[in-house]
C-alpha cells in the first residue's frame, strides 16, 4: 500500500508503540475519508446498504481506530481487539451492497485498504507489552 510508505510518522517511528499509532491514525483517517465519500454517493442513491454502509458501518471503523488509538499505551489488549474488529464494518457494508447487487469497484477498493489497516494493526499492536 503506497500510502503507508509515504506516511511520516510510520517511517519515523522509533517503537512498536509510535509505529502502532501511526497505523491506527492512518486507518481512522481512511475511514473517515470513505465515510465522507459514501456520505456523497449515499445523497444520490436510495439504497439502504449504502445508508448502512455510511453511516453504522463506517462509524464504527472510525470508533473502532479511535478506541485503539485511546488505549494503546495503558491497554495494548483491547487495543489490539479494537483494531481487529474494525474489519467488520467493510465486511457488513460489503454484504449489503452484494445483497442489493451493488458494485462499485471504488467502494470495493476501499473496503480492502480498511481490512488491510485493520490486519496491519492488529499486528502491530499484538507486539506491544501489556502492563501488569
């Protein structure tokens, strides 16, 4: 994925920890791009799916990574769930669209760049010490 080389802070991390933020920012960050441009083609449709997708699915994407982000330091446990669930919500928004025959190979693209963050952080957070 071109945009995790090109990303600063990944790049500049010195620990699991910054490395681990750096992700889940850039997966919230992508979240709340593809919940804005659902947001759009959800204006011109008047598919419940795409509703769906917008809005519960995609809030939780942007919860999930924010969550993580939240906990990372005082609780790499949770964290690393939080960042293991946001792949359920491309996984629900893709079942919607494929019920209501709906392809859009943007909105598919964009499903496989919050699965691929959400593994990458799920990962990277698996490696961080829990504090006990």
């Amino acid at each position: 994925m071109d945009i995790m080389k090109s990303n600063p802070k990944m790049l500049s991390a010195k620990n699991i920890v910054q490395l681990s933020q750096a992700i889940l920012e850039l997966g919230m960050n992508k979240g709340k791009e593809g919940q804005k441009f659902l947001t759009e083609l959800a204006k011109k449709s008047k598919s419940l799916a795409l509703q769906q997708c917008t809005g519960f699915d995609y809030d939780s994407i942007v919860g999930s990574f924010k969550s993580a982000l939240g906990e990372i330091k005082e609780d790499p446990m949770t964290a690393n769930y939080d960042a293991k669930v946001t792949s359920d919500g491309p996984d629900t928004c893709n079942k919607g669209m494929a019920n209501e025959k709906i392809v859009n190979p943007a909105i598919t693209e964009l499903s496989k760049e919050i699965r691929l963050l959400s593994g990458i952080a799920f990962a990277t957070t698996n490696f961080i010490p829990n504090k006990n």
